[in-house]
C-alpha cells in the first residue's frame, strides 16, 4: 500500500481495544479462588484487574493477580526464571485453587520457553495452573476469555464421571463482575433450564469457585453461549471433548421473543417437550409482559419514533436490538464490541434466531474507533433521532455530551457508571421486565 | 539501581497515555507498538481517549525492525483526520526492545508537514519513579511553547505558572487559586495538571515566574522554564492552614504583593484556625495510619514529598502518625525505606507491608482513629473497623481545609 492510503480507522483506538491478556484477566476474576500471574512489566498491570477495577464494584479485582516485575535489566539477564518463584510466592499468600499464567508480547518474542518454564513451575504448587499465550497483536477480549473457559472445560472430568439425568449446564457464559446485575443472569438462565424442566449445573463461567465448575462433568449436557464460540475446536466430533455430552448452540436469551426462541431451541435441542416449553414460553410472557407494553406504550408517547442505539459485543447486540424491536424502539445502529464472534453475519444469524427482522436501515459498524462511535451517536441524539442507547461506559456519556437527555443502559464491559443494588437482570424474560423497568425510570 | 523512592514504580507509556487522555486539546497521540498497548491506561475513563492511535506492529514488522513504514502512516492518517496542532509519540516496551529509533521519523515527519511532534521513549521495560515520567512529559511539552517574549502574559510581569497543586472541585467557575490570584492582581498562565490544556502549554513562554510544588520531582522541566528566564519558586502542598499560607505567601513576595494577600488571606486564615481550634477541642489523643506508596496515578500532587505532603495537616488536628509504607517485605527493603524517610526527615514510626490484604490485622492492632490510605484499601479499613480518608483527596487552600475539617470530624464521629 503507497504512503498516505491508510484511514485514521485504521490506527484509531476502538470501541473495543481490548486484547487476550484483558479476557483472561476477566474469566480469573470470575473464578473466586483463581489468581493470575502476568509475567510483564508494569505497563501491562493495566490490561488486567485495572480494568475491573471500577467495573466490578463487588470484588476487588487486584487482590486476583499478580506480576512478576520485569525491567530491562531482569528481561536482558533473562526472565523466564522468575515465573516458579512468584507462582510459588502468590500461591502461599493465596492459596488459589487454580493459577493461569500470561507473559507479555515483548517477552514472549525474545524466545525464552514461557510455556516450559510455567510447566516446570507448575509441578511446584498444589494447584492445577495454565499458561496462556497472549500476543498483543492477536486476538481480542473474548478470545482470551474463551482460551480460559476451554482450559476450565479441558479439566472438567467429562470422561471420568458419569453424567445426571436431566442436568444442563450452560457453558460459555460471559461472567464479567460479581455485581447484582451479572448474578441474575446466571440466576436467570438456571430458572430458564428449570422452565424446561431440567436441573441446572455449574454455569461457566458463573462466579463460582474453580471446585464447583469442574461439576459441569456431572452434567448430562451442555447449552454453548457464542462466548465460547472461540474456543478452537479440536478434531473430530465436538461432543467427544465433553465425554459424549448432548451440546446445544445458543444465543442470548434476550427480550421476550428472544428468549421464547431460546427455550425452544434449547428445549428442542436437549429433546423437552414442545408443551413444556411453549408452557415455560407462556408464563415468561405472562410475568415480563406487562412491562415490556408498558415502555412500548411510554415509547410511543413521550419517544415518538426515535429509535434505538446499541453498542454492544455481538450476541448481546444482536439480543438487545429484539429487545428494543419489541419495545417499539427499533434500532438505528448498531456498533459490535468485538472482533471474533462473528461480526455481521453472526449478528444477522442471532437476529433472526429471535424471531427479529432488523428494519432496512439499520446500521450495523463492526468495532468502529471510538471516535467515530461517538460522533454518530452525538449526531443522532441532535438531530432527535435518538431514543434510548445501549452501550458500555465507553459509548454511555455520549447523548449527554450532545445535550440530549434520554435514557441511556449502561451495559456490557466495562461498564463504570451503573451498579445495581439488587438484582437486575438482562436476560431472560426477567431481563426484559428489568430492562424495561429501567428506560422506564430513566424516562 | 534500587527503587528507593517511596512512590509506586510506573510504566512511563501508561503515564504519559493517561495524562495525554486527561489533558484537552487539538492534538493527536501515536502509541508506536502493538495494538494491546493502547489497554495499558484506563481509556474508557478518559474523554481524550478518542484522539489516541496505535501503529498496530505485528509480529514480523517487529521482528525485522520495519517499523518507520507504520509510524509514518498513522502520523500521516492521524494528522489528515483531527488537523491537530500537535502530534505526540510515544514508545512501547516493543519498540524499546529492538531499538527502535522512531524519533527519527516524528523529526522527519515533523519537517515535512511543518507540525510539531514530539516523540518520546516511553515503556514499561525503563521503569522508573511516576516523578521522572512527569518530569519527562511536562519538559517535552514545554517546548510546545515559543521562547519567553512571544504571547506575553495579559499583565505585563504578573504571569505566572502552578505546576502540581491540586484538582480543588471547582465545576465551571474560578477555583479559590483562581480568585485569590486575581485579587492579587496576578494573571494565571496555566496550572498543570488540572487546569493545563494544549493551548496552556502552548503559552508558557509568556509567564513570568513558575510556582512548583516540590521541586525535585522537575529537575529537566524547571531547567527549560528556566532556560527561558522565568523564575521557578518550590511552594508546599497547599493542604490544611500552615501549608495553604506558606504557598500563597510566596507567590505574592515574588511579585511584591504582599500586602495585597494579607487582606485577601484574612477571612479565610482567621476560618480555619477557629475550626483548627474547636476540632482540637472536641478530638484528643487520636492516632492515625498513613499509608505511602500505594497509588499510581501520575499526579503530581499525590507524588509530591513522596506522598507526605497531607500530613502536615493531620499534625495541626493533633493526630499521632504512623507511616504504612507498602514495599517487599525483605529487611533490606525496609532498610531502605527508612534511610529514605530519615533522609526527608521524618521521625513516626514506619511498618512495610506487602499487600493490602494484611492492613486489617495491621490496622486494629495499631488501635488507629483514622486511616489514610489508597482508596483500594476500603474493603480493608472496614473489616478493621477504622474511617478511611483516601489517599490525596483532601481539597487545597482555605475552603478546602474547613472541607477537610469537617470530613474528618464526620468520619471520627461515625457519621462519614
């Protein structure tokens, strides 16, 4: 390419920069008794519990990790060989259940054996302990997330244990805080698989400790959420990694189309009967209804029109535009917060797995730079166009920036300037009355 | 070289970048490395963050040392996007490790498009004191400026620059420095950090004298503000009374207006030490913990003194004090850390600790009334059941010590 031909997009931070080393730090932290050793300097402290920090007001993310304080002088003589001290050290203050190690990309290329040398270390402690390749110019947020769960689901004894009837565990949920919002949803699902008629195993990743996930083993399947979707998928039958387990692929449950559609294709899949889930179907409508026509009603009137902005990671855009669809807030635009579960297509895919049709002029901006983001969303709120945003804290101060006061849902990673108090929910059709509930407040 | 100093080491790019996010202006920043160093300071936090780019190296560009291609093209695309009146590069611990000689391309660049680029060798891999990356920063951006005479002050011989006060709250309106230096008939160039935007250093040259504190944090930034004639006084903290007086009584002997202070001082002066006198009253025998070195946040008010600057205030309350000093707990590094302390005169007894995670055992047996320490520690102050002032967040000048008077007062009595 000639000099010149490159756009500003092309170099400009993102609405979601962030890399693996980040998504490996916020699947530790949702393991209670897990701790993460980055070998690095102390730059890359920030891509890990740093960026938690104001986000998850629940549990203090830095009391999960650890560095092993590289310097020039220590990364010259050679660094590998402080990663079995520190490993040793931080398990004695700590004592984890289990330990992932990450190096920067500075070390990695000078071509030390990180992976040998954590192997090495890890006959030392009492705890199973991972090493995690994190290039900083490869891969994003979830992928480092979802080399975790692979890691978490390689140690589950799937092969070992003999699986209970009628036990469903979801797999490849994205547990970002220990906040009341994030709980429900994993509360949220299990009710979902207790709708179906079955009993809910350890969700994974749901804030439980280490002990409790490997228990997925003794589930008789598994519901895959697309967080898991970049998980690599070995040779052969993907079933056979989980010992022969029945898999089912969803989406998120979101909205109240979008989670009937959910529970018939997780009931479908997992063989339920159709009256029992159009049963669970139908009294989740019952209960979440209501609340929906209520904002429906309020949007009508007091929103005429507007329509609604989401910037969010993929399957959880794609479940919050059904939402907002059904709402009568039909969105406008649509920015994905990622680079590796699917992009477009995959957010079309979702879409109409929801029983939704996008409206034809929708928008859809794949992980578009941040200042981008912004100016359209300034653009729309002045122009009126605007009627609710969905978006993370990077996206949230923007309608107000253009000094348009509407409701705005704070969501996603990170998300700073919301912390409920009790349990509010986005999925499920719990999750739509909450979300509801909350445009309606802020309205 | 041993880390003697009392302040958390730093990454000097998570510094700069988080400074640069912090500070307004038309200009653009250029991480010059891989696109996950962009995650090395808190972005989201930081309106500024969406005039930041990376070169986005790869593997092999790193690998073969190809990277003047890279730099070029995002300063090219950076510079046709925000018309910026400044571009700033910024080095990562990948560009730092093969050696990269990138300065050379912002000159290049710099000349061929006739805008300033100042390029700096940030990393993670030199980490050094939050003091020296300051330091390095506000230096490199002075030369921002043109040379003393041009884009003079708007009172001739009353311009003057703060440098490392801290942030007082003031929304929109003048802040108490503000008005009081009006009333003195002063002309505030800029105040760095909190008030200094891109065109405040754009006009540095035009002030006539700099007020800093702590000095020795700015060795190479008072060196240029001096090579350009202006005087560079050291001012305290201006934190409790004592502190807030001594500041403001050298910034009106600089320029001879020190009558003019006694009456904008008076009523506020006369405020504090009634309050300074009935909390003393009411609160006897209290002891408190003072934490050191557990923040990293680049500002110079919390480096300054090496974080003991409030605790002058807290001895005009009557508080006994302990220093916590968070370090590794070997005996050699507690050796160090009280040469150090003895080195800055300091006489409390002092403990290091390793970890947060020890300060409740730490804290209820010191039977302490208070503790001032990192916000972080919170969850640890309460399992201990001791108030807790977070680490610099104290308001400076008169109003802020009444402010300060009155939270602890709350906080002593339950009520905070």
């Amino acid at each position: 390419m000639a000099l010149g031909q490159d756009t500003a997009g092309d170099f400009a931070l993102k609405v979601q920069n962030y890399g693996r080393m980040t998504g490996v730090s916020v699947a530790l932290h949702a393991i209670p008794d897990a701790f993460l050793v980055l070998h690095t300097g102390v730059g890359c402290k920030y891509k890990g519990a740093n960026q938690l920090m104001l986000h998850d007001r629940q549990r203090l993310a830095l009391h999960g990790e650890g560095y092993t304080e590289i310097s020039d002088i220590v990364f010259v003589k050679g660094s590998a060989s402080r990663i079995g001290p520190y490993l040793r050290s931080w398990h004695a203050k700590r004592r984890p259940a289990y330990m992932a190690v990450v190096a920067s990309t500075f070390i990695e290329m000078a071509g030390e054996d990180i992976a040998g040398e954590v192997q090495k270390a890890a006959a030392t402690v009492p705890c199973p302990v991972d090493y995690i390749r994190t290039l900083g110019f490869e891969g994003d947020l979830y992928e480092g997330y979802a080399a975790v769960l692979a890691r978490v689901l390689a140690r589950a004894p799937f092969r070992e244990r003999r699986p209970r009837k009628g036990r469903a565990s979801v797999a490849g949920f994205f547990f970002h805080r220990h906040e009341p919002d994030v709980l429900a949803d994993v509360g949220e699902l299990d009710r979902l698989l207790a709708g179906l008629g079955l009993k809910a195993g350890p969700c994974l990743l749901g804030g439980e400790p280490f002990a409790r996930l490997l228990d997925a083993a003794d589930s008789e399947s598994l519901v895959c959420l697309p967080y898991l979707s970049s998980v690599p998928v070995p040779v052969g039958p993907e079933a056979d990694r989980y010992g022969g387990r029945r898999l089912v692929h969803a989406g998120l449950p979101v909205g109240l189309s979008g989670t009937a559609a959910w529970l018939r294709r997780v009931g479908e899949g997992l063989g339920v009967k159709a009256s029992v889930i159009e049963a669970a179907a139908r009294r989740g409508r019952g209960e979440a209804g209501p609340a929906v026509k209520t904002l429906r009603e309020a949007a009508r009137r007091r929103l005429k029109g507007r329509r609604s902005v989401i910037f969010a990671d993929t399957p959880l855009a794609a479940g919050l535009a059904s939402f907002a669809a059904e709402a009568g807030l039909p969105p406008i635009l649509v920015g994905l917060r990622d680079e590796s579960l699917g992009g477009r297509e995959a957010f079309a895919r979702l879409l109409k797995e929801s029983g939704t049709e996008p409206p034809p002029d929708l928008s859809v901006l794949r992980n578009p730079p941040l200042a981008d983001a912004r100016r359209r969303i300034r653009e729309l709120a002045r122009d009126g166009c605007l009627g609710v945003l969905f978006g993370s804290n990077y996206e949230a101060a923007q309608p107000a920036r253009a000094g348009a006061r509407i409701p705005v849902v704070e969501t996603g990673f990170p998300c700073v300037g919301w912390h409920a108090a009790d349990p509010s929910p986005s999925l499920g059709f719990a999750g739509a009355a909450c979300l509801a509930e909350r445009i309606l407040h802020a309205l | 070289m041993p880390d003697t100093s009392l302040t958390q080491p730093c990454c000097s790019l998570s510094g700069a970048a988080a400074m640069l996010s912090a500070m307004e202006g038309r200009f653009a920043v250029v991480v010059h490395g891989e696109r996950d160093c962009l995650n090395s300071f808190l972005a989201f936090n930081f309106p500024g963050a969406e005039r930041f780019y990376c070169t986005n190296l790869g593997e092999t560009q790193a690998a073969l040392g190809r990277t003047s291609k890279a730099l070029e093209r995002c300063l090219e695309a950076a510079a046709a996007k925000d018309a910026p009146q400044a571009l700033i590069v910024l080095g990562t611990c990948l560009t730092e490790m093969i050696g990269d000689d990138f300065p050379a391309v912002a000159r290049r660049f710099s000349r061929r498009m006739g805008v300033p680029v100042l390029a700096l060798r940030t990393s993670g891999l030199r980490s050094g004191t939050q003091a020296e990356l300051l330091d390095l920063l506000y230096a490199s951006l002075s030369t921002l400026s043109p040379r003393r005479g041009r884009g003079r002050s708007r009172k001739e011989g009353k311009g003057l620059i703060l440098v490392g006060l801290p942030a007082d709250g003031a929304v929109g309106g003048a802040s108490e420095i503000e008005r009081t230096l009006e009333r003195l008939g002063l002309d505030l160039v800029g105040s760095f950090p909190h008030r200094g935007d891109l065109d405040a250093w754009r006009r540095i040259g035009g002030a006539d004298a700099a007020f800093v504190v702590d000095r020795s944090l700015y060795p190479r930034f008072a060196a240029a503000l001096e090579s350009r004639g202006m005087s560079v006084a050291e001012v305290p903290l201006p934190i409790g009374l004592g502190q807030s007086l001594r500041c403001l009584e050298i910034i009106a002997r600089r320029f001879g207006v020190e009558e003019r202070l006694k009456d904008a001082a008076a009523d506020g002066a006369r405020e504090c030490r009634r309050e300074i006198a009935r909390f003393r009253a009411d609160f006897r025998g209290l002891s408190l913990a003072y934490g050191l070195r557990m923040c990293t946040n680049y500002e110079g008010d919390f480096l300054a003194y090496e974080g003991l600057g409030d605790l002058e205030f807290f001895a005009e309350l009557g508080f006994r004090t302990a220093l916590l000093v968070q370090g590794a707990p070997e005996s050699e590094s507690r050796r160090r850390i009280g040469e150090r302390l003895r080195a800055l005169g300091r006489k409390e007894p002092f403990l290091v600790f390793p970890d947060p995670i020890v300060l409740p055992g730490i804290l209820s047996k010191g039977g302490f009334s208070l503790a001032y320490l990192g916000g972080h520690a919170g969850p640890e102050a309460a399992r201990a059941g001791v108030p807790l002032v977070a680490t610099r967040s104290l308001s400076p000048f008169f109003k802020g010590c009444l402010d300060n008077i009155a939270r602890v007062r709350e906080l002593l009595s339950g009520k905070g």
